[in-house]
C-alpha cells in the first residue's frame, strides 16, 4: 500500500505515468524493489519478464529459467 508520509522513491506509476495516491494498493516488483499500479503491471508482466522501470529480470521470471516473453525467437 502506498503512503505518501513514506520515503518511497517513485511517486507515480511508471507503467501509465499517473500519481500514485496515498493508501492505493500497489505491487512490488522483486528483487528490484520499484512500484505500480497492480493492474498496470500485471499488463505489462503479461508481455515482458522484466521491470519495465529499470529492466531487473523479475523473481518469478528467474524462476522459470529467464526466459522473457519473446525470448529465444531467431532475429
């Protein structure tokens, strides 16, 4: 949950840009640590394995051996 008396880092989503309010539920991405909107996330973790701030592969991703979605396609 995010509150906005807390140091937090980011204080928008960066997946649709919009403000985060203080004691909207958020999801926290693993082993990076940023921040989203859960429906915006979940949309974006549905076409890429990564964080779509700073691009850190996501635990669960690593889990599954680090394939991304997309990944392993010839160029």
């Amino acid at each position: 949950m995010y509150r906005a008396d807390e140091p937090w880092e980011e204080r928008t989503c960066s997946v649709c840009l919009a403000e985060l309010a203080d004691g909207e539920a958020v999801r926290v991405l693993m082993p990076c640590l940023h921040y989203f909107h859960p429906a915006c996330v979940e949309w974006w973790l549905r076409k890429s394995a990564t964080c779509p701030l700073c691009r850190a592969l996501t635990v669960a991703a690593a889990a599954k051996g680090g394939q991304a979605a997309g990944a392993g396609r010839p160029s």
